[in-house]
C-alpha cells in the first residue's frame, strides 16, 4: 500500500527508506546483544559463527583477497554485517507491505535462519547446524530474534508515526 502524505499525495521512496533505517536499527540492537551478552557471560571469544571472523573470511573468499589478515577479516565482517544488515531492511518492508505483520516479521525471521544455517556450511566456513554446540546455536538464534524484533518495531513504528503526521 503507498504511503500518502496528510493531503493525499503518494510520499515516492517513503517505505524502501524507512525500511533501511530499520535494517540499520536492527544491525545496531543485533550488535548490542552480542556485546550485552559477551559482558554477562565475560566471554573473550566469539559467541557464534556470526560473531566471528567467519563473514569476513567468507567475503575474501567470494572478493578473491589474497593474504588477508585477522584484522581484516574482522573489519570485512563488520561491513557485511552493516550493509546487509541495513539492506535486509527492505524485505521486511516488502513483506510487511504484502502480507502483514506478524506473518511477515515470522516469514523475515525464517529466511535469517535459513540463510544463517545454509551459507555458513555451504560456503565451507562451519560445520553443518546440527553440530553447532548448544550455546553458539542459542546466541545465533537469540541475536536473530532482537534483530528481527528491531526490525520490525522499527518499520512498523516509524510507519505509524508518519501516518499521524
């Protein structure tokens, strides 16, 4: 459904920004789990396969980057993790746009996992899900959710504030 400003004009690019916005919002409550939760459990290595240097080796992998360090490893990682983070946005707003909440934060949420337990093995990097240990398996599924609830609480709320406007 177009969104429309108070006089009835259709606002071009209102969704897809604020749907970004939320990716972005999201990404940062994600990041915030994992250093919430780093500090509860005094942790000093990573806490999942995400939280790793594993996303930054898979995109020197897929760029090619010979000679990568640990490093750059970890800053490849973090630009993945915020640019997809913040562009995953969009399809929440897709979904949420065409079949409602909760069934498209439950649909976004699926597609995370799905991917999350897929590419990771399928790109070599880890170990299939089911050999994951208990507590990495719990983070993963953990720092998913607050991403995912961001999300939408996000989009949806930005959303409805612009409607009262």
């Amino acid at each position: 459904m177009p969104d429309r400003s108070p006089n009835g004009r259709q606002r071009l690019f209102a969704w897809p920004v604020r749907a970004v916005l939320a990716g972005a919002a999201g990404t940062a409550a994600l990041t915030a789990a994992y250093a919430s939760e780093r500090r509860l459990r005094h942790a000093r290595k990573p806490l999942d396969y995400d939280d790793s240097l594993v996303p930054g080796q898979i995109v020197a992998t897929i760029m090619h980057l010979p000679h990568v360090t640990a490093k750059e490893d970890d800053e490849l990682g973090l630009a993945l993790r915020w640019s997809y983070g913040s562009a995953f946005g969009l399809f929440h707003g897709l979904l949420r746009r065409t079949i409602g909440e909760p069934w498209a934060s439950a649909a976004f949420a699926g597609t995370l996992m799905t991917a999350t337990f897929s590419l990771f093995p399928l790109l070599g990097r880890t170990p299939p899900p089911w050999r994951w240990a208990a507590d990495v398996l719990a983070t993963s599924v953990a720092t998913h959710v607050v991403y995912v609830g961001a999300v939408a609480a996000v989009d949806d709320g930005t959303a409805a504030l612009l409607q009262a406007r």
